[in-house]
C-alpha cells in the first residue's frame, strides 16, 4: 500500500532590520551587557517597526521558503500561521498572509501554543499532508513580541525579540526502497496547572486590553529543561530511532543554558546544536524556525540528515518533531 511523507520542501526567514543590542537595553532598563549574556546567551535581538506587522513578516518568510521549495502561491492549500502576537485579534493572522500572498481560497487558520506553537502546526500540517487532504501546506512562526512586553520590566523585557520563519511541508509518495522522509514523529502535550508561569495579563474577554508577558523565570527553566529533553525521547522512541544517530538538535530558542542542559541530558555534542539565540533572542513561536533556516542557508544541515526539534513556552505546552530532512 503506497502512503504519503511529509517532506520539508523549502525553509524560509525575516528578521526586522533593526537590532537591539544589549548596551542599546542598558540605556533603557537597569540591566547590563554581562547579566543578559550570562543568564541568557543573548546578544542582540530585531524589532519590528510600527509598519511591520506580524503577517508582513510570515508573508516575507513565506515567500523565502517558497522560493526554495520551487513552488507558487497558487500550489498552497493550508496555511498555518503560530503565534501569541497577531495582527488582529480576529480573524486569523494566516488569512492575512493568504491574502498578501496571494493563496487562492484554501484551508487558513492560526494556532496559538506560544513557543511551542510552530510544533503543534507542525503536526496538524502533517496530517493534512499525509493524509492527502493538501499537497502542500506553508506552516510559519511568527511573532512581533515587543508590542508585547513590559519596558519596565527586565526579568522579561531583555529576553525577547521579533521574527518570523516558515516552512513548506508537501506530500510525496514514499519510496519503498528508501528509509522514510519527512516527518517521521511528533509528541504534543501542555498542563494549564502551569499557566500561571508564563501568560500574558490581559486579553479581550477579560481585561479588554492586550496585556504584557509576565514569567516566573525560575519554574520555566526548571520545566523546561525536563519537557524539552523528555519530549526528544518521546519522538525518537516513536520513530523508534537511537537519540545518537542525530544529526541537528534545533532547540527552541529561549535560553543558552536551557539548550547546554537538554544537549547534555540527551548526549548531543553542542556542536550538533543550532543555536541563534546570541542573535535572535527568545521569538516564541518563529525561533525554531528561524535556527532552522539559519543552519540549512549556511549548508550545515543537509538532505537525508535527521532533526529533531523541541520546544516549550507558555501553557505549559511543549512539543517535538524527528524529521528527516
Ligand atoms: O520561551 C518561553 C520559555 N522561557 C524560558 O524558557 C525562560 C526561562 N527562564 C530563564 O531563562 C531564566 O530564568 C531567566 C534568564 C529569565 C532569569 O535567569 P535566572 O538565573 O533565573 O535569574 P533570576 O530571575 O533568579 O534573577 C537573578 C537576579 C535577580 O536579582 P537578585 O534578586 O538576585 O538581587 C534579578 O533581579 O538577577 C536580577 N535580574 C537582572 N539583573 C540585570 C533580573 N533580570 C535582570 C536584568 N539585568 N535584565
């Protein structure tokens, strides 16, 4: 019986033009270049201009991983679009991008999961793909987070950045003499036990107003570093593949420390790591992607290798997906 793969067909990415670094912080909120670094692995981040909305970003992302996959606006029958900072509060963002696009009427929603958000699209994506309801599907991360923060605030304000970053997943038959490609497994879970960790204090049908990130740092971390390695395990065991034929851990982007602890606990050498947090920052539902294309643009990740992506932000809700590239 022949069965359809999910492939990653094209990466794309965009950062605003302007970057934020460390000393430029320093000058708005008591913090200094060594405690951010140190903490955090963070140098700088990009944020977006007034006229840069989130869907600009998706669409410009999009339209990069299109490119790659050789493919049109034309041949998309799904978009999804992740994200905690949409355009609007309805309708979804990945309308928007349809429209910029120039998608003709197909499947288009958004999915709000925060930074493990690209992961759970991911996932649905790839059962619209394998399933052979959609050929092919652009699933994006996108985030403009500093509409969002609180710039008193710098336990949180340092951390954050904006960007965007898309993936094209299309469905091709699986060749029966060849290992699997695609996506091979994913694992999603959240516990809203822990939402009180990592939310933002307003919303429509509460404070009528946006509301700012507010973050126990500490209970984060702590969480993070068990999620994010468990979840490794989870979709290595599914796919039922060793942890050491791992050829790219692409991490969601939050902390350096985070990522050092989960590449040790999984037995993964850094340098099998793609780390972009010392350039982006933490952005949420776009930083996989965007370490993503960073490590395929510059040729360290390449066809045939195996990647596993994890994530965890606010919900609690995290994330995996063994892909083979
Ligand atoms: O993407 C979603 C997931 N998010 C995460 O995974 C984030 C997880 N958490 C973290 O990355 C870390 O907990 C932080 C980077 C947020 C904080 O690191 P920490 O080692 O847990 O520091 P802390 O919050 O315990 O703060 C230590 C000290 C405090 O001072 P006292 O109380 O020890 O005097 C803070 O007030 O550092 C102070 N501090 C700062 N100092 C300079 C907090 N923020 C800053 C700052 N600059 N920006």
């Amino acid at each position: 019986m022949s069965s359809i793969e999910s492939i990653i067909a094209g990466v794309g990415s965009f950062l605003p033009a302007n970057v934020v670094t460390n000393h430029d912080l320093a000058k708005r909120v008591d913090t200094n270049d060594e405690w951010i670094r140190s903490r955090s692995g963070i140098a700088q981040r990009h944020i977006a201009g007034d006229d840069e909305a989130t869907s600009d970003m998706a669409t410009a992302a999009a339209w990069n991983a299109l490119d790659q996959a050789g493919l049109k606006p034309r041949d998309i029958g799904l978009i999804i679009v992740a994200t905690v900072t949409p355009d609007k509060t309805f309708p979804s963002t990945a309308v928007y991008v349809q429209q910029k696009l120039g998608v003709p009427p197909g499947i288009a929603f958004d999915v709000s999961a925060a930074c493990a958000g690209f992961l759970y699209a991911m996932n649905v994506a790839d059962t619209f793909v394998s399933s052979g309801q959609v050929k092919h599907a652009l699933i994006i991360g996108a985030e403009k987070l500093s509409c969002f923060l609180d710039w008193n605030d710098r336990a949180t304000c340092v951390l954050f950045g904006d960007g965007a970053g898309a993936v094209v997943l299309s469905g091709e038959e699986a060749q029966t003499a060849a290992p699997p490609r695609g996506v091979l497994a994913t694992y999603l879970s959240a516990d809203g036990r822990l939402a009180k960790h990592l939310y933002a204090d307003g919303g429509p049908a509460t404070t009528k107003t946006v509301g700012l990130v507010r973050m126990n740092g500490k209970d984060v971390f702590r969480n993070a570093v068990q999620e994010i390695s468990n979840a490794v395990f989870e979709v290595t065991e599914r796919a039922k593949v060793s942890r050491h034929e791992i050829d790219w851990f692409v991490p969601h982007q939050a902390n350096i420390r985070i990522i050092e602890s989960c590449a040790r606990k999984l037995e993964l050498d850094m340098d099998k790591v793609v780390v972009t947090i010392d350039q982006h920052a933490n952005t949420s539902s776009a930083s996989i992607p965007l370490a993503l294309d960073a490590g395929v643009r510059d040729g360290r990740i390449k066809h045939g290798e195996l990647l596993v992506f994890a994530a965890l932000g606010g919900g609690l809700a995290w994330g995996s997906a063994l892909v083979r590239y």
